[in-house]
C-alpha cells in the first residue's frame, strides 16, 4: 500500500508525474470530475485547519467521490483515548483514503502502519507537511516554468515551520538550488534538517537575519507565520512573532519576477498591500492545493488498486 507520509516516499520522477497530472486537471477539470465515483475520503483533522481540510474535501468532491470528515478532535473517540492505531483501522472499514492532520510528530506514520488504505499526511506537529509541498513546487513549477536554478528564501519561523521543512526536503533534490534561510537566532531551521538534507547533499545554503539584505537576490520569497501554538512561552512568540513584516517598501529592491509564497494563514507578515502586486502568488497557490491533492488522490487509489 502506497501512503504519503513524507515527501521523499515520492521519487523526483514520480513529483513531476504528479505534478503533470495536476496542470492537466487544472486545464482540463471536466475529463476528471467522475473519476472517484463512489469512493470516499476521510478527512481526519485532529489540529485547526482551512485551506488543507477544506481543500482536501473540494479535490474529492471535484472527483466526483464523497467525504467523511472529522473536524475536531474533541467530537471524535480521540478524545475518549482511542490511540491512532485504533481510529486508522475503524476508518480504514468506512472509507478508501484518509488524509489525517494531527499535533503529534509521527501520529499520520502510525496510522499508515495500521491501515487497510492509503494515508496521506497533512501536516503532523512541527515534523512534515507533504501535501503543501506539492502545492508549492506545483506553483513555483506554474510560475518559473522550472523546479531547478533558484534561489529560494525562505523567512519566518523556520523552526517550528512543518511546510519549510518538507520544501527544503523535496528542493534539495532538484538541480542548482540555493537556499537563503532567514530568521531570528531562536526560530533557526532545525540542525537535523541542516545536517540530514542539506549538509547531507553538500547543498550550498546561507543563513541570515536581515532580510532586506538578501532579497534582491531571490527568485522565490516564502514567507511564513509565527507557529504559536508549538511556543513553550507567550512572552516568546510576543517578541518573535512581528520579526519579518513585508511590506511594499522592502519589496521595492526584490527582482520584477521574484515569486512570494506563503502557505497561510498569514497573520501579519505580509502587508495587505502587497496583495495586488504581480509578484503575490499565495492565492494562486491556494487554488494550486486543490489541483495537487486531486492528483495525489487519483494516484494513491489507482496504487491502491481502488479505481
Ligand atoms: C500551514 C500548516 O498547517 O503547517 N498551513 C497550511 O496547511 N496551509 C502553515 C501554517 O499553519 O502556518
């Protein structure tokens, strides 16, 4: 059974097969709108979410397929303690493919151990975040027309920032890309990430506080929020969480075709006026997200001999 846990379960050749079948369902919408007849999808979503739940629900139902949601964990036995393994079988009996979101690190892992279907990650603590990076090489591939040659910052808080984490993952394996990472000492990109990803692929990578000094060699800005609810301490996030605030006059010494991305939700480090600039994609990739996950549920179910 094929699940999608992380982002390297996926080869570089199978991304780019996914990543064709998505622009050909963003063209071409009508061809694919029954090809989940039927089926069903459980979205299980232990922590908040917008974009992804919902999203996840808009690609089955475009599908033609139905949904099963579990929105809050307190509605759900979780709350009673039932442990992942337990809820991975029970839905494993009503639906074809879960996409489960969940605070612990590894909890989605667990759950595709004990399943009889495939399972997708979408987001699981501070660790991984697979399906927003599709979103995201899917909108830097629509808008560069390339996944190589760039150079990509990424600013906020990379610590605690799963989306980063999985980008940095699925980029270093693309060809002639340099990373500028950009944030305060304390929210410092994970030295595993450091050492297994990019000092493990001898990736060049420059670490860096300000900015304002780097953007203008950027081909891609992604921006992110302050991951409050993984602080220890109010008073840490208070003082961290206005570290980078975009606005129109830093973007002034950015290239004409830098691309900015962020995963959202935004909070406050994009200011709204940036929003009509040409350069903003974070809604694109918003529309993108859906396109991927219908690529990715098609796939994962024809795997799974399902359709
Ligand atoms: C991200 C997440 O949940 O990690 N959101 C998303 O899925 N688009 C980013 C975030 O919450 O900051």
């Amino acid at each position: 059974m094929r699940h999608l846990i992380d982002i390297t379960d996926l080869s570089v050749e199978e991304l780019d097969e996914l990543l064709d079948l998505a622009s050909d369902i963003a063209e071409n919408p009508k061809k694919y709108q029954e090809s989940c007849k039927h089926k069903k999808l459980a979205s299980l979503f232990f922590e908040p979410s917008t974009r992804t739940r919902l999203s996840f629900e808009a690609a089955m139902f475009d599908l033609g397929g139905n949904v099963l949601t579990v929105s809050d964990a307190n509605s759900s036995s979780a709350s009673k303690g039932e442990s992942v393994a337990d809820t991975a079988k029970t839905v494993s009996c009503y639906a074809d493919i879960i996409a489960m979101r969940h605070p612990k690190e590894g909890a989605p892992f667990v759950a595709s151990k004990n399943a009889s279907i495939p399972v997708i990650n979408a987001g699981d603590g501070g660790h991984n975040h697979p399906t927003q990076t599709l979103t995201d090489l899917l909108t830097i591939k629509r808008e560069k027309g390339r996944l190589d040659n760039l150079t990509v910052g990424f600013c906020g808080d990379l610590k605690f920032g799963r989306t980063v984490h999985s980008l940095i993952d699925a980029l270093s394996r693309y060809t002639n890309i340099k990373f500028v990472l950009i944030s305060p000492e304390e929210l410092k990109l994970p030295s595993y990430v450091k050492k297994d990803v990019l000092a493990a692929n001898n990736l060049e990578y420059v670490q860096t506080a300000d900015l304002e000094e780097v953007i203008p060699q950027l081909d891609i800005l992604y921006m992110t929020r302050v991951q409050r609810e993984r602080f220890f301490n109010e008073e840490d996030y208070l003082r961290l969480k206005d570290s980078y605030i975009l606005t129109p006059e830093k973007l002034k010494k950015a290239k004409e075709d830098l691309a900015i991305l962020h995963p959202l939700p935004r909070v406050n480090e994009i200011s709204v006026a940036i929003d009509e600039d040409p350069r903003a994609c974070y809604f694109k990739q918003v529309l993108n997200g859906k396109f991927v996950r219908m690529a990715l549920i098609l796939t994962l179910l024809k795997e799974a001999g399902t359709l």
